[in-house]
C-alpha cells in the first residue's frame, strides 16, 4: 500500500515537472447546498425561458389581427436575450465553482414547452404568457431565497443582479396579460 502511494506520488511528481501538489486538481470551493440547488435551477430556468422565448417567436410568425401576438413576439425576442445573458453568468459561476449543470430544462418544464407548441393563435398567446408569468414568479421567489439563505458571495450577487430583470419581465408579461385581445372579426 505504501509502495502504491510512493509509486503514485512519483509519477504526480514527474508529470508535474517536480511539483506534486500542481498534479493535484485544485480544491474546489465548498458551495452549499442552497447555492448549488439555485445555479442549477437558475439555468434550468434559463434554458426554459430560451426555448419559450423561441416558440414564442415561432408561433407569432403571422401576427395578422393579433395584436397580442406582436406582443409575444416582442417579449419572447426579449425573453430570449435577457436569458441568454443571464445564463451566461449563471455557466461562468457554476464553472468557477466547479458546480455541474444539466443541459435542459426539467421535465416539467419540457412538458409545459411541449403543451405550447400544440397551441397556435390567440390560444398560444394567452397560455403562453401564463406560463410565463407562472415561471417568472418561481423564478423570483428561488432568487429571493438565495439571496436570504445563499451562503457563497458569487451565487448571491448572481441572485442579485437578476431579480430586476425578472421582475421587469413579471411586470411586462402582467401587462401583456391584463391588454384585452380584440374578438376577431367576422369577414
């Protein structure tokens, strides 16, 4: 056993051109459970948001008579952007932090995707800003307890400096949702 741990220690010390604690990969910072729970969620909630922002673009490619679908489109293009950026904090600090991130949304979230993309007109438009209020108020209140119970500083800020945008899209989307639609006409 011992002979096993020279042996190892050697070659660490021969790949590292003398140094063995550079053969060592560096202690990770100790990221709580909260702080990991929220950078996970973060980015699952990002890469949903994404993907909702495109359907949202997609699905509101024939606007004719549908005002709330210029609506949709201007906020999933906005949604789409704003997430994107957001998640790129999110991936720099779970990489900092040596935190792993899945590469999708929760299976909740794909199956609520999934329900929107059968949806086409004033139906999608008015499912779809639903959903988004739904996702954006989950998201505040995992911001929200980060910011309260988050223990790493980094993770913290990141809460932080995404709560207005989140709020801003709660408040956009209420008002989206609160613009009556037009009955269409009858030609």
């Amino acid at each position: 056993m011992v002979r096993k741990m020279i042996i190892s220690l050697a070659v660490a010390v021969a790949v590292t051109g003398g140094t063995a604690g550079a053969a060592l990969s560096p202690t990770p910072q100790t990221v709580s459970r909260q702080d990991r729970d929220f950078l996970v969620q973060a980015h699952q909630a990002n890469l949903a948001e994404i993907a909702g922002g495109r359907a949202a673009e997609a699905k509101t490619a024939d606007t004719t008579g549908r005002e709330s679908a210029e609506t949709v489109r201007d906020l999933g293009e906005r949604f789409v952007a704003d997430h994107t950026k957001l998640d790129e904090a999110v991936r720099d600090v779970a990489g900092r932090l040596g935190v792993k991130l899945p590469d999708r949304p929760t299976a909740a979230q794909r199956e609520q995707l999934g329900k929107l993309e059968t949806l086409s007109g004033a139906e999608f438009d008015k499912a779809w800003i639903s959903e988004e209020v739904e996702g954006h108020r989950e998201t505040l209140d995992a911001i929200e307890k980060e910011i309260e119970s988050g223990s790493s500083p980094e993770v913290k800020k990141l809460a932080t400096d995404a709560r207005p945008v989140v709020r801003e899209h709660i408040d956009l989307l209420l008002h989206a949702e609160e613009t009556p639609t037009p009955a269409p006409s009858e030609s």
